[in-house]
C-alpha cells in the first residue's frame, strides 16, 4: 500500500507555507507594507526576496524590507500595480497568504566595510535597499561615510518619511532626497537623483554603490557613479524581472547566461552592464 | 584702497573655472552681485532673458503654472549652478519663473552685454559657449528622464 504524503514545505522550495499579515501599514496611495508571521521563518539576509501569493491569483517576488536583525520579524513593501500585487495590496490585517522563501543573494555590505557606502534608491525601490541602511546603522562603525540618495516622483509618493527625517536627524548618514516635480511649497531639491551625486563628497576609490530603483534609473546611477570615479565592479544594483519559480528552473527571469532568480537579484554593474545594454535580452 | 573686481569671483564658479583670464576679464565686465531674499523671483516668464544668474549660495526653484494643476516646481538648483540658458536664443525670452528658495547670491551676467562681445569676438563667443553646452546638453538629459516618469506606476 502506499502512502500520499503531504509535501514538506521545508523541503520543497516550490510549495508555500501559509503565512499571516499581522499588521499593515499604507505608505502612499497603492503602497502598502506588511508585517507578517510565518511558520519556520528563520531569517534572510538583506537583499533577498520572498515570493508571495494570493491564493486563485498568483505568485510574485517581493523584496523584504525590514531589518535582517529581527528574524522574528518579517515585513514586505508592495506596490499595487498589477493583478496580484493589487490582490496582495488589498489584504487586511489578519489574512492567509502563500509565502516561498527566502531567495537570491544578498547586499555584499561585508565587502564594503572600511569604505564610503552609497545607497542610491528610486521609487519604491527604497523598499529593497532598507534592510542594507539598517545594516549600515547597526554597524555604523563598521563603515566610513554612509550616504543615502534617495529619488521620487513626488513628495507625497515618498516612502518611508518618518525614518528619512529621523536618519536626517543624525549625523552619522548623510540623506538627500529629490523628487521630479513639486508643487509650490516643497522646499527640497527637485530634480533627477543622479543630481544628487555633485551635492555630496565621498572617496570614489573606496566607495561601494548599493542601487535600487527602476531599470533605466539604475543604468544612468550606475554611469554617474562610474563617471565619479567609483569602480563598475564596486556598484551593485538590485534587479527585477518576471521571476515564477525562484529557484533557477523555469527560465522565466534569464537575462543573457544568468538567472535573476538564482544568481541574483544583486549583481555588479561590470557583469551587469553588457547585459542591461543589450535590447530585448 | 585697491578695488577688486568680480574676475576672481566670476573664475571661483564652475561655470568659468579655468577659463583664460583675458576671457575672463571680458565676460566680467558684463558681471554684478546680486541678491535675493528667500520667496523672490530672479525671473518671470515671458519676461526678456537679459540676465545669467551664476548662482554662489542658495538655492532656486524654477516653476511653472500649468492649468489645473497649479504652480509646480520642475527643478531646483543650487551654488555653483547657472540660471539663465535662453539668453543664447531668440526671442530671448524666460520660459518659467525662478524663485530663491532661501537666501540666494549670485553673479548676474547682462545677457546683451555678454551676446554682444560674443558676436564681436567669435573666439569668447566659441568659448562661452563650450561652457554653457555642458549645461544644456545636462538639463536635457535630466529632462528627458523626468519625462520617462521612470517611478511611475507600470503593470
């Protein structure tokens, strides 16, 4: 006789666990954060990715956005802005949800200590680089000058605002924040974010560039940070493509030799590069 | 007493760093401080473009008004940055408002003054303009970013 068994979540990297929102959080229009529980959840490291699911739905990648100090605690930033991630964005606090993960590489923040670190972040991609800036902080004297730069489309579409005032406050990161256009009564700088770039000194030999944002937004990062002085192999950039299964099989994020998914999503902008250039690869 | 004149200044900004001083001299001769309090305007649009402002301290909203959506502001620059790139084209006219954000001081550079030696010495015309292309081409590439709306929500 034989025996179905129940798959093991644990062993089984394509079946979800059954994760629970415990608080939700709305950042702007069509952004929310959750914090979540779920079984086994033992951590991640900052930069990887869970692939969350609305049962009926789907299945899609979202970065983790909390700190990689408190396992206990898991947090998602999500976007409404196609079927799922609306299915996603509309759950309330107390909802089932399918979670596999976590997956992909990480920041290389241990290869940027004892150097100038600059996190250059662009709409919702302040989401993924916020565990690193938690990192940076917790170990701030691990790092020389921290510098984060950080672009929106509007002031009221930025993310996070309380913990930017609260990171401006300090002395120890240097913050500055730029939106594409303003109405009257905003007096930040308004401009692209590698505008950024001129305002703030950092030693470019020694620096190491942590990017995340839209493609096109990284590309033009990456060129300035490089046209700064700062190595291609020293700017690492977080990227997005239509990830299903995460772990390397379905082909579906291929770019060129390497699988988003399994090889990253972090990659630096020397190995990067000739692939981002290449239309429709 | 020896009065100084604005070369000195005029050469510490970005915009003329480096350039010959017999160059410089000519362009500084079309050269004033000016100041502004935070709230006023170095320029309206539609007003002529006769000014250059090279921006020391402060810094500056350029604005515009569009119908039902009110005033917004599309950029903001500050020290070391140049206000001012109509004056190289007809009908030399400002294009949108430019506000102090806070306390501004600047050089201004008479724009009929400067396009006048230009003309009547096509090697400072050449040279004034290789330094004001870099800031073109750089307004029109930050341009044509924005215009992507690359934050924009895609599904």
């Amino acid at each position: 006789m034989s025996t179905v068994l129940a798959p093991n979540p644990q062993a089984d990297p394509m079946v979800p666990v059954l994760a629970r929102i415990t608080r939700r959080i709305e950042e702007v229009p069509d952004v929310v954060t959750f914090e979540m529980e779920a079984p086994d959840w033992n951590g991640f490291a900052p930069g990887q990715f869970n692939m969350l699911g609305v049962f009926g739905v789907g299945e899609i990648p979202i970065s983790i956005s909390g700190p990689a100090s408190e396992p206990d605690r898991l947090v998602h930033t999500i976007r409404a802005v196609g079927p799922v991630s609306r299915a996603l964005a509309g759950l309330a606090e107390g909802a089932a949800l399918g979670l596999r993960g976590p997956f992909g590489n990480e920041w290389p923040v241990e290869t940027a200590r004892g150097r100038d670190v600059v996190v250059i972040a662009g709409g919702l991609g302040l989401a993924p680089v916020r565990p690193v800036l938690y990192h940076l902080l917790e170990n701030r004297n691990d790092f020389n000058k921290v510098i984060l730069l950080y672009g929106a489309r509007r002031p009221e579409e930025m993310l996070f605002t309380g913990e930017l005032s609260a990171w401006r406050a300090r002395f120890d990161i240097e913050v500055a924040v730029t939106v594409d256009h303003a109405a009257i009564g905003w007096h930040g700088h308004v401009g692209v974010v590698t505008s950024l770039l001129r305002n703030v000194g950092f030693d470019p030999a020694s620096t190491s560039a942590f990017v995340c944002g839209p493609e096109i937004m990284m590309r033009f990062a990456a060129r300035a940070l490089v046209d700064a002085g700062v190595a291609p192999g020293e700017i690492w950039m977080s990227m997005e493509r239509n990830m299903h299964c995460a772990i390397g099989l379905c082909g579906h994020c291929q770019l060129g030799p390497v699988f988003i998914c399994r090889d990253g999503p972090i990659f630096d902008w020397a190995r990067l590069k000739p692939l981002m250039m290449q239309e429709e690869l | 007493m020896a009065i100084e004149g604005l070369e000195r200044i005029v050469g510490a900004h970005a915009l003329f760093a480096g350039f010959g001083d017999e160059f410089l001299e000519l362009v500084s001769g079309c050269a004033s401080n000016v100041r502004f309090r935070a709230g006023e305007y170095l320029c309206r649009e539609g007003d002529p473009a006769d000014q250059i402002f090279m921006v020391r301290d402060g810094h500056v909203a350029q604005e515009i008004g569009a119908p039902g959506q009110g005033r917004m502001t599309f950029l903001t620059i500050g020290p070391n940055s140049v206000i001012g790139l109509a004056w190289l084209v007809p009908p030399y006219r400002w294009t949108y408002d430019a506000r102090a954000q806070d306390d501004v001081r600047a050089i201004s550079l008479d724009a009929t003054c400067l396009r006048g030696k230009c003309d009547r010495d096509p090697a400072l015309g050449y040279e004034v303009m290789k330094r004001f292309m870099p800031a073109i081409v750089k307004r029109l590439h930050d341009t044509r970013l924005q215009l992507l709306d690359v934050y924009g929500a895609r599904s």
